[in-house]
C-alpha cells in the first residue's frame, strides 16, 4: 500500500509563559495525499495556526511526529530544516510578505537564488510564472506600486517558482477584497488541477474554504470534524461547511 504524502502522527504542542502552559495542538493525527487542496478551519486560537507552522518546519512540535513522504521531518535539526523548506515548501501570506525594496519579478526568483540556481534558469522559469499568473507586465514595478490581489499573485508565484510540491497557505485571502479573494482561490485551484501541486490552507473564510476538497475542523488544538466535497455542488458543499462549523 502506498503511504500517505503527509502523515501527521499524534501532534502535540505546548506554549509557555509566565509559568502558564497552553495546549495549542491536542494529538491530532490525519493523513494527506499527494494533490489534495486541503482546508484547516477553526475560531482564533483552535491551533490552525499553529499546526501550519509545525508543517511548514517553521515550529516545532512538543511531542509527535510528521512524515513528509515517508520521511520524519520532525527528527530533522535545523539546518536540516532550512533545506527541507527551500526544496519543497512554498508559502503564502495573508500580509504578502514581499520585499518593497525589490520588483515584482526579483521578489519571484528570491527562492531560486536560495537554492543556487543561476542566470538563464532563474529568469526562464520566473518569467514562465509570471506569464502562467499573469503578472508579467508588471514585473518591473514594485509592491506598493500594485494592487493587493497583484501582490498576492506575486506571493504565489514565489512560493511556486521552485516546483514546490507543497505550498502551505495562511489566510490568503484575509487582506484581499471579495472580487480579489475569489480570483485568487479559483488561482488556488487552477495551480493544484494543472501542477498536481498540494496544497493546505488555513482559514476562517467559509466560501475561500469551499473551493477545498477535503476540510479538517480544529476546536481547542483537536479535530471537532472532517469534511470532503465528494460529489456536493459548489452549494451545497458551502451549506455542508457552515453546518460543520457549527458542530
């Protein structure tokens, strides 16, 4: 049988402070496979956010273990981690996280510098990007010259321009307005059916979240529910959603 992409295995973490200790994340255990577009919601302080960085190696977990195609990244140690991340993580922010310092098209190939890729190579595939996400013509401006939807199609391009085979979103659609929020998920959407490319999202957006084909609900660092869209409508996957959400 063939393992799970992702395996999450009884994930614990505890934060400290002022001699009080918080449980973010309660044992939570679940598998992903290869191209799933995954949607984690849950109330401010469910432990969504916490458990998006403990993925994305940029956390640690207290106790547990994470398998990343089979492999326990949860054993890795630092600069293990680092490589780990600019070989297969990319990342996408609610705040962009852009360089205002630098054009649309350097904050693109900043990942591929990172992994020692040089001249033509870097300029080749930051420009196929920019052409795929439209955002070509404005390579040559810089972040604040644009609009908030342009900039996050800057942040998925980056987080895409290194083949990332898993890009780990964290309220993308939180900055954008509603026009700009459904652009960017029917994005999402296209990126995960044309590359494969899984992705795992974070939200508190019934509708961003409805274009997910498999949604885990977290209360109080668990899983209170677990949802996929199978055969639902469009609308009838959204109603499912907002019912599970009061479970």
């Amino acid at each position: 049988m063939m393992s799970a992409f992702i395996k999450m295995d009884n994930i614990e973490k505890y934060y400290e402070s002022s001699g009080n200790v918080t449980k973010a994340i309660d044992r939570i255990s679940f598998e992903i496979k290869e191209g799933e577009f995954i949607g984690i919601m849950g109330e401010s302080g469910s432990g969504k956010t916490s458990l998006l960085n403990i993925l994305g190696t940029v956390d640690t977990a207290t106790a547990g273990h994470i398998y990343f195609d089979g492999k326990d990244i949860t054993k890795m140690s630092e600069d293990e981690r680092a490589e780990f991340r600019k070989q297969n993580l990319g990342f996408v922010f609610q705040n962009f996280n852009l360089l205002d310092m630098l054009t649309i098209q350097e904050n693109i190939y900043i990942p591929l510098l990172l992994t020692g890729k040089k001249g033509t190579d870097v300029m080749q595939k930051t420009d196929k990007i920019m052409e795929i996400l439209e955002i070509k013509a404005i390579a040559n401006k810089y972040p604040y010259q644009v609009s908030g939807g342009q900039q996050q199609r800057c942040a998925c391009a980056r987080a895409l321009v290194n083949n990332s085979r898993l890009i780990l979103a964290d309220e993308p659609t939180g900055a954008l307005d509603a026009r700009n929020s459904e652009k960017l998920m029917e994005m999402f959407t296209e990126i995960n059916e044309k590359f494969k490319t899984t992705i795992v999202m974070v939200t508190h957006d019934p509708f961003s979240v409805s274009y997910c084909n498999h949604i885990f609900f977290l209360k109080n660092g668990k899983i209170s529910y677990e949802l996929y869209k199978g055969a639902r409508g469009k609308e009838q996957y959204l109603a499912a959603i907002l019912d599970a959400q009061n479970i």
